[in-house]
C-alpha cells in the first residue's frame, strides 16, 4: 500500500476569544492537508515529516497528531529548539490578523534529522507532499540538501507533489521565492497552484495563465484552484474547467486549500478520478471554510464527506 508523506511545519495557534482569553490549538499548511486526508480516507498511511522539541508543547502536538491518526513515525525531536507559534485576532468587521513567532522554530532544524538513509524506507507508490511554506522555512544552508534528497525520492520513483502556498513574509526577496518555487515546480510530478498565490509572486491572474505558465514543467497531474471562481484541471493533454458552488456565509477561509490538497490527492491515491476528487475536495474546502479554525470539528467534515463518497 502507498503511504503519503507530508514534509514541513505544524505550530502551536492561539486565538483570542475576547480580551486576555485566548483558545490554543495546532496547525499549519501541511498539518492541515494530512489531517483532512487521514479524516477522509483512513485506510490511507499518512505520515507528518516534521521536527518539534521536547517541551510539553511539543509533546502535546505529538499527542494531535496520534489523536488525528497520522503516523508520527517520522517527528523528530530537537532537544534545543522549540514549536514556532502564531496568533489570530479577529476585529469587529471580522478581519483577521496573524502575527507569527517562528524564526527560530523546531521545524527549520529539519534538515539536520531526515537523512539520505531515510530515502531507503520510500517506495515506489509512495507521495512526497512539500509546500512552498515548507520550502521558504528551511535555513539556506540547508536548501542543497533539501533538493539532493527531493532528486534521489523522485528518481526511485516516488510520486512528488508541491503546492507553491506564497507567503511574502517568509521569503527574504521576491526573487528568491520566485527562483525556489520554480525549482519545485521542475521537480513536481503533480503540482497544487492556488492563483491568489501566483498572482502576487509571478504575475499570473486567471486559472489559463497559471497553465500555461506551467506547461514548461514536465507535471503529471496540474490541478489550479481558483477560490470560488472554478478549478482548472491539466492532465493527460486534457484541461477541464471544474465549476465550483460558491458558499453563501463565508466564516474563515483559513486552510481551504490545504483542505482541498489533502482530499484530493487521498481521493487519487484511493483510486478515484480527477473529477470526483476534485468534487470531493470542494465540498472538503467548502465545509471547512463555513466554521472558525483550521482545523474543524470531525463530523461537520466527515458527514459532508461521506454525503458524497
Ligand atoms: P488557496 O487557499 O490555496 O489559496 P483557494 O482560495 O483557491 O486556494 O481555495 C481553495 C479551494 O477552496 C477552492 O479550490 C475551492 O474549492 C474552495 N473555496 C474557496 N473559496 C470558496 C468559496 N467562497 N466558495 C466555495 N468554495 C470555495
């Protein structure tokens, strides 16, 4: 059976509820997707390739990821470093800001514990999933080994899948983002473009632009989410435009992509095709996007799923 890995951060949440009151949770890009997948497809091996620390903080997110099923097999632990951590205040008219602490987080030592003897435990049918999150996180002096054991994974064979995710603030320069994502993009098989995010990082507005931006790169698979605009599908020489249902009471648009990711690729690994994965993963994005948190509760998720499994 195949196994799903998904390479990058999860941080300690806190949100504040009212003034001096604040609600903690975990989360992250690459957390939320393996969550999603685990939760829609349980028979799938999804596994969290991350560092934490050995603080309580750190046990405790160990203890989500059991709770949530995932295989933890492949946390390590930093005896000197701790979670990065991050904070969202809701205003009055509902807009959000974040503020995150995690310059110095466990997950950049990451590098250092996942080696080229790990690359003997992948398979063939096996997924690599990283983000440009999980990328732009990684210390530069750490990037050669990044990308020499992403080369070594793709060359035996195993399935690499990358979504650019663009955060402006992690990146020391446009330039630098833009050289780093297209190096992904290169060694993709499938590739997860949300057009918010090319738009600001390379210029590309509309689901055809990022298409034809990516057809230098030779993907598999190329599945470009455009918010409620529509999905845009490439494979096989077929580009599909997939209607989206808009939701009509947006609550938090936090991790809908993520969301997306997650059940989509659980939905091809489960064997289903691009157009009921992308179904699937809609209707995941949409329930995850009508209740607060990245993380929502198990059976407003599962019941939306299995309404249409
Ligand atoms: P990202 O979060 O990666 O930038 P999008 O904003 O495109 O990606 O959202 C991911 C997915 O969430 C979309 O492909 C769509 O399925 C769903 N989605 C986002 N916004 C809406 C909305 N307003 N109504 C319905 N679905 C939405």
């Amino acid at each position: 059976m195949s196994s799903i890995y998904f390479f990058g951060e999860c941080l300690i949440e806190l949100k504040t509820l009212k003034p001096n009151l604040f609600e903690q949770s975990y989360a992250g890009d690459i957390y939320n997707s393996a969550v999603y997948m685990k939760r829609a497809f349980p028979a799938l091996s999804v596994n969290v390739i991350t560092t934490v620390g050995t603080d309580a903080f750190s046990n405790e997110m160990v203890e989500r990821f059991s709770h949530e099923h995932l295989s933890t097999e492949w946390v390590f632990r930093s005896k000197q470093k701790i979670p990065g951590l991050y904070h969202i205040q809701t205003d009055a008219s509902g807009e959000r800001t974040f503020n995150y602490w995690r310059n110095d987080s466990a997950a950049k030592q990451t590098m250092d514990f996942f080696k080229d003897e790990h690359l003997q435990q992948f398979t063939k049918q096996d997924i690599f999933f990283f983000s440009g999150i999980s990328l732009a996180i990684l210390p530069e002096e750490k990037r050669e080994a990044f990308w020499s054991r992403l080369k070594k994974l793709s060359d035996s064979g195993v399935t690499i899948v990358f979504d650019p995710n663009y955060r402006a603030n992690l990146w020391s320069s446009t330039e630098d983002a833009s050289t780093q994502i297209k190096k992904a993009f290169a060694h993709a098989c499938i590739a997860l473009p949300g057009v918010d995010d090319l738009a600001t990082l390379l210029d590309l507005h509309t689901g055809a632009q990022v298409a034809e931006f990516c057809q230098c790169y030779e993907l598999q698979e190329l599945v470009i989410k455009n918010g409620p605009e529509s999905v845009v599908t490439v494979a096989q020489g077929n580009t599909t435009e997939h209607h989206i249902t808009p939701v009509v009471k947006v609550v938090d648009t936090t991790s809908a992509g993520d969301a997306f990711n997650g059940v989509y690729l659980g939905a091809r690994l489960s064997k289903q095709s691009i157009n009921k994965a992308v179904q699937l993963a809609a209707t995941a994005a949409a329930t995850v996007i009508q209740h607060p948190g990245a993380i929502i509760p198990l059976t407003a998720f599962t019941d939306a799923i299995h309404a249409e499994l």
